[in-house]
C-alpha cells in the first residue's frame, strides 16, 4: 500500500545469501531478493532495480551483522533529509547522476504521499483497519458446541479477519514507523535538534505498554481487578504465535511479582522556534511539503503509537486463534504439543476437504511424521546467518550466538550467581546466570537447577560438556547484551531446540 507493486521481476544476479532465520523458516535466496525488490519503488527502471539489489546484497554480505538492520544501514526505504550523504558513503559510485535523480525523486514521492495526516493516507486507513478489528473483538466471541468442524470454521474466520484487518494493516503501519524513524533520525544528523531532545520526544509518547504496566500497579494496588486487567492483556504472550507458550491469562504467577517502575510525569512534548525553523527548513529544502514541522511529529508519534497498538490488537485475534486451535487437539485426543507439528492449512483443509477416513489416524501420522522430520532437522546445527554453501557445511560463530545445549524448551526465574556472591540462594529450579563458562561452578549442578546461560564460552568449554551430560539445557556464550536483557528480567525463555533466549516481562 506504500510502495505498490513489489519489483520480484528485475534481472538481478544469483544471491549467495540468506537472510536471518529461525528454526520455523530458513530464508531462501528468493526470498531475500523478493524482500530487497519489494523496497524499491515500483516506477524506476530495472536497470537501476538491478544495480541497487545487487548492491544491497553486497553489503549484507559484507557486513552481515546488518542483517537485523536493513531499513537503516542497507536499504533507502523512504527520503529523508540524509539521503545524499548515506547513499554517497554506502554506494559511492553505484549510479549516474541522472540515476541517482529518478531514485531520490522516487522514494521523494513515496514518502510525500506516506506523512499526509489526511483521512485518506495510508497511516489513517491502516488505524481504521485496526480499529475495526478491535469492533469485531468487542463483539462476543461465538462458542460452538464441543464440535472440532465448527471450531475448525471458527478458525478459519479469525485468520481471515486477522490478515485482512490486522497483520496487513499493521506491516503499513510498522513501514509508516520506519519513515517516522528516519526522518528523526536525519534530523538530528543535521543538526537542527539533539539527541535528548528527541530522547524527550519518545518518552512524551504513551503507548500501550505504558498503559499495560500503568494497569499493572492499579492491580498490585488493588484499584483493577485481575479479571479487568486479564480482559484486556490476557491475550498476550512471549511468543505471539507459539501455542506452546502460555498467555497471561494461563500464568498463575502473574501477578506475584512487585510494582513495576512507572517513568516521571509525561510532559507533552513542544519544538522550540529555533527547531521548528530548522525542520521546516528541511523540509522545504528536500520538497517535502505535505506537512510542516510540527505536524512531521505528530505524524511520527502517530505512527510509533499506532505500530504498537496495531500489534497489540491484532495478537488479540492471534491468541484466540491459538487457544481456539489447542480446543480443536483437544476434541481430538491430541496435547498442545502434538497439535504444534501441525499447520495450520493441515487443520483447515477439513473445511474445504471433509474426511472419510478416520480422522484421528490421519492427524495420528501426520503429527508422526512431523515428530520425525523434527528430531532429524534438530540434529543439525546451522549458523543464524548462511551466506553461501560453505556456512552449511563449516559452522560460522556469530559474535553473541549463543551456543544452545540440548533440545528442551522452559520458562523461569533468572538468578545471576557472581563470584564475590556470600549467601547462596534457593537454586532449586531456578535459571542460573554466570559470567564464564569455568569450573568453578561446578557446585550449582548439585542445586537441582533448571538451566544455565553464560556471557563467555564456546561450544566445547567445559559447561558445555557438563551441561550436555546432565542433559540440562543451557545458552553458552550468548553474549553481553543478552546476557543483561535476561538478568535484568525476573524470567526468561530458554528454548534450546527453537534457539531462543527471551526475557520474559509482564509489562
């Protein structure tokens, strides 16, 4: 709806690269290319389509770290007022003038048609979109009878609804953030405001996780009931599209942990004169006249609300579809588990193609079959990032990859044990963090913990091997940034078969 018509056509060369991946999808060379096409604005040339792809591809492949950062470091998705200076330092030489004109003249309008505030742009039309999915939400949820069709059907709607209202509109609102995000932060490459100016900006934004956790000290004081604040988040949980992992409404413990630290009074957030005549000048310098500056940041606080509510919304549906499809197991005389080797197609293809044979014996195999599947492709051990061939056949270590033990999957309390530590805690199945992988520790395997996760080590340190002989799932290695998202939370999520360490925060 931004861009129009994704370039899938342009004659770009064979790509020796994926982008990153998770054990659910590995990413193939198509793909990339479909997604780096799908950034260019459908009326250049396929010359220059060609020339640009190609080039994007390059840097990725030299700078794999960039895989995560692709709208900022590797594609020019929209204009902004840095485009000259990122485009000469990223591609210097890459294209002629006249080309470099009809690409910036491109993402120019882009970009002109993206910031309108009117009823008719698409920002508005995606919150709109939304809006109406949280209509259909409000409305009560039919209940059909213990009938796996019916609940099948049921399914079947709220996927439809949930494409149509939520995810499609919520990817032109998480593509209206990028433009908002980068219009700021060319901004303040050129100096017309400073970074705690715009630091002040964000926090005058409330989102809805600020309300969640405004909501969540009301509960802890008694002023929300738990069954007001669960109709409202009960949907939400640490991994939106995992029937293994339980929402907050299945969580008992919910609601055991302290007040959650609120930030200061939100001050509404005002440019200065001398801001505002920089950006305006900005914007009059680069042709961006749809809006001048103070309405450049309403439209960017529009947007980074409005990608977050849309998540928001849209998970809703997400969950109901999940708790909906473990029903359908159910009635079937099959666990979470088992219903998690499925797709969701193999479920719904009964609506369009009834059975005539038995149907639990049918599902019986195919979740057999993909047990199988699944211990075969667990037994091979691939990098995040497979740039060619030879990354399949000898395993890069990406810096803060962790090294995953085992194929177990939990959830629960983080404990950071340190060297100068005096009183020993209750480990007993807890999720033990250390910094190196030594050992020195070797006692904790006498605690009855749940798992362990180090800063420091490799795959053959010597808590590797003593995790892999105790069969106990551990994140060896994962770095320093991880490392303290996790024992800055009261939880996390080791999932060594899936590759994932998450915090886990109710807020």
């Amino acid at each position: 709806p931004i861009y129009g018509a994704g370039r899938t056509d342009s004659g770009v060369h064979a790509v020796k690269m994926y982008a990153h991946f998770d054990v659910t999808e590995l990413i193939s060379t198509d793909k990339l290319l479909h997604d780096l096409n799908s950034f260019l604005p459908k009326d250049i040339e396929d010359t220059l389509a060609e020339k640009l792809v190609n080039a994007y591809v390059d840097r990725l492949n030299k700078n794999p770290q960039l895989h995560d950062k692709i709208e900022f470091d590797v594609v020019q998705t929209a204009f902004d007022f840095s485009i000259d200076d990122n485009f000469e330092e990223r591609y210097p030489n890459l294209l002629t003038k006249d080309e470099l004109i009809d690409y910036k003249n491109a993402l120019r309008q882009i970009t002109v048609d993206s910031i309108k505030l009117d009823e008719k742009g698409s920002l508005k039309s995606a919150l709109n979109d939304i809006e109406f999915l949280k209509e259909l939400q409000q409305k009560k949820f039919i209940h059909y009878k213990k009938d796996s069709f019916s609940i099948a059907d049921q399914i079947n709607n709220l996927v439809n609804e949930c494409i149509k209202y939520g995810t499609l509109p919520f990817s032109i609102l998480a593509r209206h953030g990028f433009i908002a995000e980068s219009l700021l932060r060319s901004s303040l490459k050129k100096e017309v405001i400073t970074e705690e100016r715009l630091k002040e900006f964000r926090r005058s934004i409330v989102t809805v996780a600020g309300e969640m956790s405004h909501d969540f000290n009301l509960v802890l004081a008694k002023k929300l009931t738990q069954e007001e604040y669960l109709e409202k988040y009960g949907h939400l949980r640490p991994g939106s599209y995992d029937i293994l992992s339980p929402n907050y409404a299945n969580r008992k413990d919910l609601f055991d942990g302290q007040t959650i630290r609120e930030p200061d009074l939100i001050v509404p957030f005002k440019l200065t004169n001398q801001e505002n005549d920089g950006i305006n000048r900005l914007l009059n310098e680069n042709e961006l006249y749809t809006v001048n500056a103070e309405e450049l940041f309403v439209y960017a606080e529009e947007a980074i609300k409005g990608r977050e509510y849309a998540k928001f919304i849209f998970t809703k549906h997400l969950s109901r579809i999940l708790e909906l499809t473990a029903k359908w197991g159910e009635l079937k005389g099959f666990t979470r588990e088992q219903v998690s080797m499925l797709t969701i197609n193999e479920i719904l293809e009964i609506l369009v193609s009834p059975l005539t044979k038995d149907v639990k014996l049918y599902f019986e195999n195919k979740i057999n079959i993909a047990e199988e599947n699944f211990k075969i492709a667990s037994s091979f051990k691939l990098s995040y990032l497979i740039r060619s061939t030879r990354d399949v056949h000898i395993v890069p270590m990406q810096r803060s990859s962790p090294n995953f033990i085992g194929n177990q999957r939990i959830e629960g309390e983080v404990i950071e044990l340190t060297p100068y530590l005096e009183d020993i805690p209750n480990l007993k199945g807890k999720i033990i963090c250390i910094e190196g992988a030594d050992p020195g520790y070797d006692w904790i395997f006498t605690r009855n913990i749940a798992g362990l996760i180090t800063k420091y080590g490799g795959a053959n340190s010597h808590m590797a091997i003593r995790c892999a002989e105790y069969d106990l799932p551990a994140a060896i290695g994962c770095g320093e940034q991880p490392f303290e998202r996790v024992i800055s939370s009261k939880k996390c999520l080791l999932d060594c078969q899936g590759k994932r360490l998450e915090p886990i925060e109710f807020n």
